[in-house]
C-alpha cells in the first residue's frame, strides 16, 4: 500500500503547511513537490513536470474560466447586482438558512470549476447580521454547490459515467437522483446549532418578487443559456488537426467560457458599466492570488498523474485481494481523494470498478454504479485539492480544518444513506 500512503503523506504535508500560516498555492506546491520525490521521480523530471503543468492546455481552460468567472462575480459585486440578488432571494424563500443554501445550489446548476467561489459572496450577503463564522459559511457554500453534481447532465463526470456504463440519461439519473436527495438531507446537519433567526420565516413576499429575482438573476441564466448551444456546437467544430489534449480542451471549457463571457457582457449591459469600474476590478489582489492557487492545485493533479499514482493505488488493492463490494467502495474514494474531480475519479476507478462488477455472475451493475459514485463523490468532497474547496476557504479566511469540522458529519450520514440505498437497490434488483 506504498502508493496510497505517499499520496496521504502528500496531503499531510499540504494541510500541516496550510495550518502553519504558510500561502496555500506555496503549500500545495510543496505537497506536489514531496509527492513527486516519495513516487521516485528525479529532480530532472520534476523540473519539467512543474512548469508543464501550469501551461498544459487543461490547466490554462481552468485559468480562463477562474479569471472570467472572478471578473463577473466582482463586476455583479461593484454594481450592486449581488447585493440586489440577495435582498430579492431573502424576501423570496423568507428564511435566511434556506437562501444561504439555495444560492450556492443554483450555482452548482452551472458546470464551472472552482464555482464555489462564485457563490461565496452571495451566502456571504444571506448571512449578513448573523454572527455565523466563516468556516460554517465555507461549509454551507461547499456543500450545497454540489447537490446537483451526480445527475444533473451538464457535468462532465455524469457524462463520462453514463458513456462508460453504456446508460442513456433517463436510465442514469433514476438511480442517482436519490443521491442528491440524500447529498441535501445530509447538508441540513451544517445548520445544527445556528441561532434560531436563522430558520425564523419572514413576511410573505411581495408580488412580482419572482419575475424581479429572474431578472437580477438573469446573468446566471444567460450562462446556462449560452453554454447549452456551445455544448454541442463546439463539438462540430474541425479539432481534428490540434493536438489531442487541446481539442479535448476546447471541447470541455471552451462551452462555459463562452458562457461566462456572454454573462459577463450582459451585465456590463444590464448595469451600464464604464471603464472606471473595471479598473477597480483588476487592481484586486484576490484575483491574481485566486489565480495562483489555481496553477497550484493543476501542478499538484499533474504530479499524481505523471506518477501514476490512482493506477499503482487499485493495482495495490487487486493485489491484495480486496473483496469486490471493498474495491467498489474504496477505488472510487480515494480516486476522488487523489484527484478532487468528479470527471477524475469516474475516468481512473470505474473502468476497474465496472470490470469487477462484470467478473460477478448474475448481477446488474445499477446498484454498484450508484454505490461507486456515491464512494467517489464523497472521495471528492473530503479532497484537500477540490478546487471548491481551496477557493471557498480562501474567500472565507480560513482552512481546511475548521470546515472538515462542519462537513464530515453530514459526510457521514450520506455515506450512511448511500449504502442503505445500496442494500435496498441490491436486494431488489439481484435478488
């Protein structure tokens, strides 16, 4: 178990260094560093693998998308917009926990990486007036940013999951949905201990408060509105002469981008914006700090995947004899853990997940399907690399032990109702 145990020791590093006050992008850094030592790879080879990764084309889609995505968020923030969609959101749904959560969940309708940081701002604003610390209000935003993520079709790992199992998407989110039920469920344990004004209802709201909310709302549509065409306009296009990772990029990030983009313009329109408010965006030190930590957390992924390191992690489980049910659990776990990607764990454990569940005479493979996402989302969710993760605790000023605090009971009880969906699904099924 040499491979899992270097790749914890790499996580260690990172979350000591984090904890001693030293700059999260550095510390990452750092862990990739000491990752790439314990995994035998040379001060030559680690050299190249560093800067490598920072202009890989994956790595560069993600900084386009972070840097666009920030820049709307700030720009919805100077003109007002923001605070426009919170007062509207706090009178609509009346409680102030119930639009805490529901603004990061409409968040998470939108497939973009590190999207937490689009909707901290907006709990942030839901819970003004409440003396809530901003580990509980990372958690909160964390949590329910990725309700939606082991269903909803937009996201590339429910895309890849149904490929791979050969699924259509009605056949798919049937057996998943329940998973986000119970992702919700689960959440409500967050707000344990909150001050009852949180959960007090206020006035009825006033009419017409839902069309105004739409409209102060209308740049998130217009994202999702914009990336569906891309979607599959892009996929049209003539890639065949770039390289294979290039394409493969323009395939993923190139729909969102143009969503956030045309977002983005819409609400310079919406709000008149003029030149001087963009000046006082770009001279935001948070952004080019954000961008740091992202090229951080993609040298750290590119590292492990130089090394092999999920590969040699399930060789070492098959190699020692882990029971099917243990390997469709733990591969999918710590596949997540490893990369912090939905579209990672599924492209490294279920290929060698669903090879197991073929090897089992008799069986059908929805319920292993939905106990193998379940493991690797919650794999995902625990990961100190989720790019979620890191920008939420950055945006709240705090770190990744006071938010694991808030998230691992309600990791805990998902867990709990995901093998009970499991064992139900099973004896039903393949009885």
């Amino acid at each position: 178990m040499t491979s899992l145990l270097y790749t914890l020791g790499a996580f260690a590093i990172i979350l000591l260094l984090a904890r001693s006050k030293v700059p999260l992008a550095a510390a990452i850094i750092a862990g990739a560093v000491a990752a790439g030592v314990m995994f035998g790879m040379g001060p030559r080879e680690l050299a190249a693998a560093v800067p490598s990764a920072a202009i890989q084309p994956k790595a560069i889609g993600l900084v386009v998308i972070t840097l666009i995505q920030l820049v709307l968020s700030a720009a919805m923030e100077v003109a007002g917009q923001m605070e426009r969609i919170v007062t509207l959101a706090k009178a609509f749904f009346r409680r102030p926990a119930v639009t805490m959560a529901a603004l990061p969940a409409m968040i998470g309708l939108l497939p973009m990486p590190g999207g937490a940081l689009f909707s901290a701002p907006m709990v942030e604003s839901a819970a003004a007036g409440q003396d809530i610390k901003g580990d509980k209000l990372s958690a909160i935003n964390y949590w329910f940013r990725h309700i939606w993520e082991h269903w909803w079709p937009l996201y590339p790992g429910v895309l890849l999951a149904m490929a791979l199992t050969a699924s259509d998407f009605g056949a798919f989110a049937a057996f998943q949905i329940p998973l986000g039920i119970f992702m919700v469920t689960s959440g409500l344990l967050i707000f344990r201990r909150t001050h009852p004004d949180l959960r007090a209802a206020g006035p009825p709201p006033p009419a017409g408060i839902r069309r105004k909310l739409l409209w102060a709302t209308s740049s998130i549509w217009i994202i999702i509105l914009v990336w569906i065409p891309c979607a599959f306009g892009v996929k049209l296009l003539p890639l065949s002469a770039l390289p294979q990772t290039t394409a493969d990029s323009i395939v993923r990030f190139g729909p969102i981008a143009g969503g956030l983009a045309a977002g983005l313009i819409w609400t310079v329109f919406l709000n008149r914006m003029g030149g001087r408010a963009f000046a006082r965006i770009g001279s935001r030190k948070s952004i080019y700090a954000m961008i740091a930590l992202v090229i951080s957390v993609m040298i750290f992924q590119h590292v492990l995947e130089k090394a092999d390191a999920a590969p040699k992690i399930a060789a070492e489980l098959a190699a020692f004899n882990v029971p099917p049910l243990l390997a469709v659990i733990i591969l999918p776990a710590i596949a997540g853990m490893v990369t912090g990607l939905a579209f990672g764990f599924v492209g490294t454990s279920f290929p060698i997940v669903l090879g197991v569940v073929a090897a089992m005479p008799g069986v059908s493979i929805r319920p292993y399907v939905a106990l193998a996402y379940a493991c690797g989302h919650l794999g995902m969710m625990l990961s100190p690399i989720h790019l979620c993760y890191v920008v939420s605790n950055r945006y709240f000023k705090t770190s990744f032990g006071p938010v694991y605090k808030y998230i691992l009971l309600p990791a805990a009880m998902q867990a709990l109702l995901a093998g009970i969906y499991f064992v139900v699904l099973n004896a039903v099924m393949n009885r």
